[in-house]
C-alpha cells in the first residue's frame, strides 16, 4: 500500500513536489531537501497531507 503524499516546503509553505511512500516501511514523517522555485533554493521539505 503506497500513499501519495505531498512534500511541503519548510521555509514558505509552497507545496513543490509530490511523492509516495510505503506506509508499511517508512514510519514518520518524511523530510528530504529540495529545490523551491519560491525560495530559489534548496530547503527543507517535508511531508504534509
Ligand atoms: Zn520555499
């Protein structure tokens, strides 16, 4: 079972990317660094519903 999720920049808010996970094996929430065309740089996202 593999959830859509979407990454949230943690800087602006911006939602930038989507993605999905297996909820089965990954436990938490996901944070990986990214590229906000907002920010213009790379940041912090993480997962938000
Ligand atoms: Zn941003």
């Amino acid at each position: 079972m593999r959830d859509n999720i979407t990454m949230q920049c943690t800087e602006c808010k911006e939602r930038n990317y989507t993605t999905t996970k297996n909820k089965k094996t990954v436990t938490g929430r996901l944070e990986l660094k990214k590229f906000c065309n907002r920010c213009r740089k790379h940041t912090p996202h993480k997962e938000s519903k």
